[in-house]
C-alpha cells in the first residue's frame, strides 16, 4: 500500500490497491500468489498483517498503474527489456554495459579489465557445469566454495564477512582487489579444463575438479607469497579498491578470520 499509495496520491490506498488486486486476478495474473504477509509496524504504534511483495513484483504491480507517477518506472522497464534484446543478438553490448556500470562506480579501468574477463571466465565454467549435471543453485554455489576455500582458505560467506560486506546483494568479487580477481580467475579456468580433461559428471566429480582446480590456485598464491614476503588475500573492499588503496600487508600464515 505504501507505493500504491505514492504512485496514485490516493486518499484510500487500501481501496484502491484491492480494487487492483481483484482487477489483476480476473485477467489472470498470477499475482496473488506471489504476495506474502509480514507484521508491520503502523502510524498507531502496532503491528499489523501487510500485503508484501518483491522487487520483481513490484515491478508487475507498478505496470498496472495508471499513473503519471508511475510512468517513469514504465519507461525504465520498457528501457531495460528493450536492452537486453539488443543484448541476445549482440552480447558484447552486454559487456559494454557491465563496463559503464562499473565506471560510473569509479573502478580503475585496469581493476575494469580484469573483472570482466573474470566475468568471462566464470560464464565459461557454468556453462560447463550445466551440461554435467549440475542444475541447483545450491549445488553451484558448493562448487564456488570449494574452489574459494582451497584458493584462500575461506568459503564465500567467510571471506565476505573478513571483507565486511554484510549486503546479500553485494557481489564478494567486486570487492576484491587485483590479485584476489587474478587468482579467482586461475582457479575458475583450471576448474573447467580439469572438468573437461576428466569428464567430471554430476556434483561429486565435479566438486572434486573443483577442490583442484581451487588448489592450484592456492598454490600460485602460496609462491607468490612467500617470494613478496605479503599475503594476497587482503580485507581491502569496495571503497578501498576506488580509494586505490594500497592492499594491507598481512603476514604470511596470519590467521585473517580473526582479524
């Protein structure tokens, strides 16, 4: 109700938006099964059931009113599906736009580079877990930690918590520094030609190319290390990397969990 009550100006948002909802399901929108119900704190102080949606639902929602208000979202959905065909037939536009994006973020255009060929690397290694059996996102994401954790010793969760990214939506690699994409990149293209080589099927082959795919990374960095005299893996995030903030000098064989 509350963007109801923003995008229309309506004195009865609550009218209003069951109006849309009934509206909505008599055309045969699936809406009403995506709406939830949360406890929400009111203007009186308690708490109350309050219809809930997700961005994507919102989204749906915000197409149905007929709003001047709502008109911008409408051309900015219209925008973004319109770019993502352009997208399917020409997908170097899509690279094109992940390296704006990032940009107007204020990376270094050599930090630039080397995500998006990380962002290459790793579309390659999916794509290749999908045609080996590997379908769940909860399987993808235990073969991304068993590659991160043999790389440096951390699981994704782990190493997101020593970098001090408590957003879900934050991306774990936009926060790492150059060696950190680097060996992520070493351990993601050993991972797929290892699966290739071996002809790993279904999640337990696979989570074992993963293991040595990740290992030989670690050992790159293990040499790297012990030649500087620093660590490469480094609590340097986001603001620090666009800062260009030199990565801290930790020890080598410091326990960086318990920093």
């Amino acid at each position: 109700m509350d963007v109801i009550e923003v995008l229309t100006e309506s004195s009865r948002p609550r009218k209003y938006w069951n109006d849309l909802k009934n509206r909505l399901n008599d055309e045969g929108s699936e809406l009403s099964e995506k709406i939830g119900q949360l406890k929400l704190s009111s203007s009186d102080g308690k708490e109350y059931q309050t219809d809930c949606a997700n961005t994507r639902t919102l989204f749906r929602i915000i197409q149905s009113i007929p709003s001047h208000r709502a008109e911008p979202f409408k051309i900015w959905l219209a925008q973004v599906g319109y770019e993502r065909v352009q997208e399917i037939e020409d997908p170097e536009l899509a690279q094109d736009r992940v390296r704006k994006y990032y940009e107007l973020k204020g990376y270094p255009q050599d930090w630039i580079e080397k995500r998006l060929r990380g962002i290459a690397i790793r579309q390659d290694l999916t794509d290749e877990w999908k045609g080996r059996g590997i379908e769940e996102q909860k399987d993808f994401a235990i073969l991304t930690n068993e590659i991160t954790k043999a790389t440096f010793g951390k699981t994704v969760n782990e190493y997101r918590k020593f970098k001090d990214i408590e957003r879900k939506a934050q991306n774990l690699r936009d926060h790492m520094t150059d060696w950190e994409l680097i060996l992520t990149m070493i351990g993601e293209k050993a991972t797929t030609d290892i699966t290739i080589t071996r002809d790993s099927e279904g999640l337990e082959e696979c989570r074992t190319s993963a293991y040595d795919g990740g290992t030989i990374a670690k050992n790159t960095r293990k040499e790297i290390e012990e030649k500087t005299g620093r660590s490469l893996i480094s609590s340097d995030n986001y603001l620090q990397i666009t800062n260009r903030r030199k990565p801290k000098k930790d020890s080598i064989g410091q326990d960086h969990d318990e920093k």
